[in-house]
C-alpha cells in the first residue's frame, strides 16, 4: 500500500505544521467571512483545531487509523464552541471543506509526493472524503445541540452575550454579528451604552429596567438593545435616538449613571470601565445639575484620579465638543476668559468685547456643551478642558493664567 511513502510525506508536513496551518487558515478566511477579523485568542483556538484535524486526517492516511469515539467528542466539542462564539453551521462546515482540499493540495505538492502510486492517491481521496463526512456530522452535531441550548433559555443567552461584551470577550465583530443573528437581536452601528444606579438604595431586583424600557418606548423582548444588572447597577445597550429621553426617565426614577456614547461595539468593554470608573469616584455633586454624566465627566474623573489610561486631548475633545473646532474658537477664547475672570464684564474688557457680545459667546458655548459654568462640577470640567487646550488658542486667559 506504500506506507512508507505516506510517511515521508507526512513527517515533511509534520516537520513545517504552522507554515501548513497558516496557508489552510488564509484560505479559509479568504473563503468564509466569518474567520475574518479573528482576535488573537480565537485565532489560536482556530489553529489548534485546524492543526489537530489536519494531523489526525494525515494519520489516518498515514498509519490506517480510524477517527475514534474520543476523537468525535472532541469534534463535538469544536462544533459547540463555534456555536457559542456565533459561528453559523454553514460557515464551520464551509470551513472544513476549504481547508481539507487545501491540506490535500499541500500533500500532492510536497516534495516526496511524486514517489505516491495510484494507490497511494486513492487512499487519500477516500480519506478526505470519509472523513469530512464523520468530520461535519460530529461537528455539526456539537452545534446543533449546543444552539438549541443556547437559544432554548433565550434570556439567559441574551445575558451571557451582554456578559461576554462587557468583559471584552468579543472584539471581532464578524463574530458578534454572528452571535447576535443567532438570537435575533440587530445592535444598531452607535450604540450607547449606560450603567446606572438608584440614589434611593433600591436591591437590584427591584432596578425597574423593563419599566425603564417601556417608558423609553422600547420593546421589553431585546431587539436593539441589551440589558442585565451587575450588582447594584443596572446596564443597558442602548440606540442612539433613545438618548434625549434619557436624562428626563432618570430623573423621574430618581437614579444616577453615566452615558459613553463614543465606543463601538467591540470596545463596550472600555465603555463599561470608563462608566463604572466615573460612578465610583465622581463628587455627588457632579450629579447636581443632572442624573446622568456623559465622556466628557467620565474621561475628566479619570484625569483627576490619575487613571493610567487617561488622555487629555479626549477630555478636551468629550468636555468641550463642537467648541473644540477651529470655527469656534472664539467662542472657546470667550469662555476661557469668563472662567479665568471675576465677571463677564471683566471678561469682556480683557477681550476687548462689548459685555452683551460675551455673554452672547457664553450661552452659545452653554448649547454647544451641554455644560452650564455656574454649576460648580460643570465649572470644574470646562476649566480643565480648557485649559488643556490653552496652548493651542495662545492662551487668551487674563494674566496668561
């Protein structure tokens, strides 16, 4: 049967696997969209697996020995863990075909190949068809069940996968696009993410988001949103358009929280810290004027509590927003020296403004930002931006202050 010459052309592919491995998984990724855009960590569980396959396949060519009922758990398990990571079946099988006639155009192309017989040839055709059979049943096996166990508890799956965002464990987003068709739920493109808290001491179970939704005039079943609790604090993914309606429905429940609006959904994690961080350590009176901090807040907490992560030209961007563009820097200049001065008159004269012409600058700057300087925390957080930005204007403040 030529076992010999199976084996010489085994141990050369054995000899170079992640040259082999690579080269399968770049035609799998060119082939099936859902192994694009992989992490590092699924990337590494993609090669292990296609490795193992690939070596077990070689061997049963190789050495005459039959998958085994270990062997097929094991795909089971493959095939579930492709489920849970929001794989379709039809991908995962896709996948196996494109690099199984990969890894067979490796075996014909290797340099001992041409010391194969007729035989030789056909056996591994009847490998690779046989076992791509036993391969996608066992597979596609794994998935079902573990899809139908998934999707049986619907919420659970729900929360598990809001879990999974809010701990970073999905940055790919062909995979989480995958994983939220499984379950019916379409995350819009800019999403909003919020973690509130009530201010009456309220347990969790008695957090109210489903009233919360309704009163947003969202759908209770999630369709374009998620939500779950972690600990004390309720946590919603949220659309866009639901944001004027945020502030009015937190004050009406008497609860506080803050709302990151710039994240992706990959980056929900980030967002998730970056709010929490802002909920542990803000003053309360950064709540005073209103229920709900936005970027702007969370990313000046974590300048003032030295986050390692902080960015100043983020806290001057979120604080500051369009008044950060150069066709506003007037108006920027104009607060800068309300905030730097004792008056708007005093403002004024050191900007060689009229008073009215100032305090018009003031309330545009006031829309613009959101952020009203007579409220002390609002105060706080546009005198840090600005003073981020002060080399860039040339620092107009009174006294170069």
């Amino acid at each position: 049967m030529g076992l010999e010459q199976r084996r010489a052309v085994v141990r050369n592919l054995r000899a170079r696997l992640p040259e082999v491995v690579d080269t399968m998984m770049d035609a799998v990724a060119e082939t099936v969209p859902a192994y694009r855009g992989l992490d590092a960590d699924q990337r590494r569980e993609v090669r292990n697996v296609t490795a193992w396959v690939f070596v077990r396949l070689l061997d049963v060519w190789s050495e005459d020995s039959p998958l085994t009922d270990r062997d097929r758990d094991r795909l089971r398990a493959i095939g579930a863990a492709a489920a849970e990571n929001g794989r379709s079946n039809t991908a995962v099988l896709r996948s196996y075909r494109v690099a199984a006639l990969t890894g067979s155009d490796l075996v014909l192309d290797d340099r001992d190949a041409a010391h194969l017989d007729r035989a030789d040839l056909r056996a591994q055709t009847a490998v690779l068809l046989a076992g791509i059979d036993e391969l996608s049943e066992a597979v596609l096996a794994g998935h079902t069940a573990a899809l139908d166990r998934l999707t049986s508890d619907h919420d659970r799956a729900l929360r598990n996968l809001f879990d999974d965002l809010l701990t970073g464990r999905h940055s790919s987003p062909t995979v989480l696009a995958g994983r939220c068709r499984e379950l019916g739920v379409a995350l819009p493109p800019e999403p909003v993410l919020l973690v509130t808290e009530p201010t009456i001491g309220a347990p969790p179970a008695q957090l109210g988001v489903v009233d919360l939704l309704r009163d947003l005039g969202l759908p209770t079943t999630p369709v374009e949103h998620l939500t779950t609790v972690r600990e004390h604090r309720a946590v919603l993914l949220l659309p866009t358009h639901i944001r004027p309606a945020l502030t009015a429905a937190a004050q009406a429940r008497r609860w506080r929280g803050c709302l990151i609006s710039e994240h992706a959904d990959t980056h929900t994690a980030l967002a998730y810290r970056l709010a929490t961080d802002a909920l542990d350590s803000a003053p309360a009176h950064a709540f005073h004027s209103r229920p709900l901090l936005d970027d702007g807040d969370a990313h000046t907490v974590q300048l003032l509590t030295t986050h390692p992560a902080t960015d100043p030209d983020t806290v001057a961007r979120t604080v500051l927003g369009p008044l950060a563009t150069p066709s506003q820097r007037h108006l920027l200049e104009g607060l800068a020296a309300y905030l730097a001065a004792t008056s708007a008159n005093t403002a004024a004269e050191h900007l060689h403004l009229h008073p009215q012409t100032l305090r018009y600058r003031l309330r545009r700057a006031v829309e613009l930002t959101g952020r009203d300087p007579r409220d002390p925390w609002q105060r706080l957080t546009l005198d840090i931006a600005c003073a981020i930005t002060a080399p860039l204007r040339g620092d107009p403040r009174p006294g170069g202050a």
